[in-house]
C-alpha cells in the first residue's frame, strides 16, 4: 500500500510514496501548507492512477494491444462444425459481423470490441464454447 499527498483545495497529487512506512509530515503541519495525507492506497502503476476528485487511487483497463490477423487467417482458427454452426445460426448479429469479415480484405484485430462482442455472442448462443472463444480470441497473440 502507499501514502499520497495532495494539495487540500483541487486534489491534485504532489507527492506519492510507494510503501506506508515512510514518515510523512503531521496532519497539522500537512494542513498549514494546504496539503492532506492519504496512506494505505494501491501503489500507481499501469491499472491504478491517481484520481484528484475523489482523492484516492482508481481503477483504469490497461491498454490492450492489438492482435491483428487476415480473414483467411480468421475463418481458418474455427472447426468445420463450429463454422457450420455459425452459418446456420439465424441471429442477425453474428451473420452481420460475419458478411461483413467476409467482404474485407482489411486486417481483423482480434482485440478490438466488435471481434470479443462476436466471439462472446456466439458463446452466448452456444456455437462455441468458452473455451474455444477464448482460444480463438487469443489466436494472433
């Protein structure tokens, strides 16, 4: 955990310590400068930031990369019944998605949310388990 000071007025951090041993200055004297101590926080790091509103440490997703791959490549990570499945299937989102793969020869970032919005309704369909979604998402890693 980790001690953070703040300027009292806007929350804006002035110093940040990672551990809550150091010795920080009294409260008192904390005040007198217009600064408030804060200590058994998260440290900083790629998924916790600090948050001047609210004076603590917050949540943030870390940036993904992207995980790029050519639609041959795509259609080729499902099995022949997976793929028979999909081109049976009568929800309108899932054969959208899917034309719309098939007419681009752009590259497909299996990262991006409408390629794990995909992949997660086919799974909630049961034309995949999760599992191979996974497997499938993971593929151009």
């Amino acid at each position: 955990m980790a001690t953070y000071i703040w300027k009292t007025a806007d929350g804006t951090l002035v110093s940040y310590n990672p551990d809550d041993t150091s010795p920080v200055a009294d409260p008192t004297t904390l005040a007198a400068k217009g600064l408030t101590a804060t200590s058994g926080l998260h440290v900083l790091d790629s998924t916790h930031v600090w948050d001047a509103p609210t004076h603590t440490v917050v949540v943030v997703t870390a940036q993904s990369q992207s995980n790029m791959i050519d639609a041959m490549s795509f259609w080729l990570l499902f099995t022949a019944a997976e793929l028979a499945g999909i081109r049976a299937s009568s929800d309108t989102t899932v054969q959208r998605v899917m034309f719309a793969i098939s007419q681009t020869n752009n590259p497909l970032d299996l990262n991006s949310t409408p390629m794990k919005n995909l992949i997660n309704q086919c799974v909630t369909l049961g034309l995949l388990t999760t599992n191979r979604g996974a497997a499938i998402l993971q593929a151009g890693s």
